[in-house]
C-alpha cells in the first residue's frame, strides 16, 4: 500500500509570492491533516481536512489555507510568503477524524525556502 | 490547549545503555498518547500508541512507554539500545471528540548512540 505522498519536495520562493503544495493520502483514508515543522517551533498543527470540510484549524494566520478534493487529496496554499514561512510542511492522513482513536501517518514533507 | 513537555532535548548515550525519554502532557481530559520517531533523511514513523486499557504498551524495535495518568506522563523506554536508534523522537497527544486541534507535539528529543 503506497504511503503519504507529498508534493513538490522542495521549494524555493520569493518573499511576497504565494505556493501550493499537494498530499495524496494513504488509500482509504478520508482525514488529512497539515503541520509545520520549524527548528524553533518544532510541530505545529496547520488544519485538518475531513470528507472535503475543514474541522479543525491551528494559530496561524488567514494566509495560511487549505482544500481538500473528493478523492481525499489535499493541498495547501500559503499566500504573500514571508521568510518565516521558510519550514517543512508535513501532510498526515488517517482513516478516520482526529480525536477519535486514530493513527496518523506521515508523508516525507515539503521543504518551503523563502528568500 | 494542551501542551506536551518533553525534559531532555539532547540525549547521548552508549550501545547496550539503557534509555528513557521523559514525557509530560497538559491536558486534563481523556487523551490518546504517541511516541513518533524520525530516523535521520527519513520520515516521522509511528513507534507506538495509548489509546486506552493496559498502561504499559509495546511498540516496535523494542520500544515500550508506560503511561501514568496521575502524573500526566507517557514515558518512553528501552531497555538496551543500538546505533540503529540515533534519531528525534516526539511525544504527542490528541484530546478526543470534535474540536481537537490535531496532534500536539513535544519539541522533541534528538538521541544519538554511539558505537
């Protein structure tokens, strides 16, 4: 069975521009879930994605957005990129909604620069 | 909101040494505990998980956490470690029901083995 699979694995933008980044979940799985990944913030959940709807969303700012399509994949845009947004975006997917017994499952990230 | 603690950021230690990695939640509630693992150049892997029951669960390569309610406490241990197991580890939590905002995250604890 294929894994989390993230698109592109890097990524180098310019201050001011906007990106996209892509996840394909784990066959069968309906849940998708975001997180940032910074030496020092560590893990930061983004939002979840559930059967195309938003469920949850973690602190961050509106420019920060996501979606997620009928066939579970997901991505997620951040806009007006600022050098702080320079992470490792981690897409996890699960068989079922956070917060019920679930396990979620990695993809390898993407690697946003901001220059 | 929760937060997850993890004591040692920086761990050393010697083939065959004996380890424990502290971890401390501060959710009040009914909470689901993970330990993940991520080798180096490679994902986060799920090394193992408490939903409910038996306090004391295994997970692979040898890996077991006991968690201790009344200390708020899910910690990770081994009892002989090797080289293979130079990695971050990071404990999180997810609270059940709706509205939990995904996955918590420890800031992590980088264990290097040497030879």
């Amino acid at each position: 069975k294929a894994g989390v699979t993230q698109t592109p694995r890097y990524l180098i933008k310019t201050r001011g521009q906007q990106v996209t980044l892509s996840c394909s979940p784990i066959s069968g799985h309906r849940s998708v879930s975001w997180y940032q990944q910074t030496p020092g913030q560590g893990l930061q959940f983004l939002f979840e994605y559930f059967s195309e709807t938003q469920r949850n969303k973690g602190n961050f700012p509106g420019r920060f957005s996501g979606r997620q399509f009928s066939n579970s994949r997901s991505e997620m845009n951040v806009s007006t990129l600022e050098l702080g947004d320079s992470a490792l975006y981690l897409c996890a997917s699960s068989l079922v909604a956070s917060g019920a017994q679930n396990i979620q499952y990695f993809g390898a990230g993407t690697r946003l620069s901001v220059l | 909101a929760q937060s997850v603690s993890q004591h040692n950021h920086h761990v050393i230690l010697s083939e065959a040494a004996s380890l424990e990695l502290g971890c401390n939640y501060s959710y009040g509630g009914t909470v689901n505990l993970f330990w993940y693992v991520q080798y180096p150049g490679q994902h986060l892997q799920l090394l193992l998980k408490y939903f409910s029951g038996d306090p004391l669960v295994k997970g692979i390569k040898g890996f077991e956490a006991e968690f201790i309610k009344s200390k708020f406490s899910f910690n990770l241990r081994k009892p002989s470690v090797q080289w293979s197991d130079t990695a971050e580890y990071f404990c999180a939590v997810n609270g059940p029901g709706g509205g939990a905002d995904g996955l918590t995250f420890g800031k992590g604890t980088h264990l290097i083995i040497q030879p």
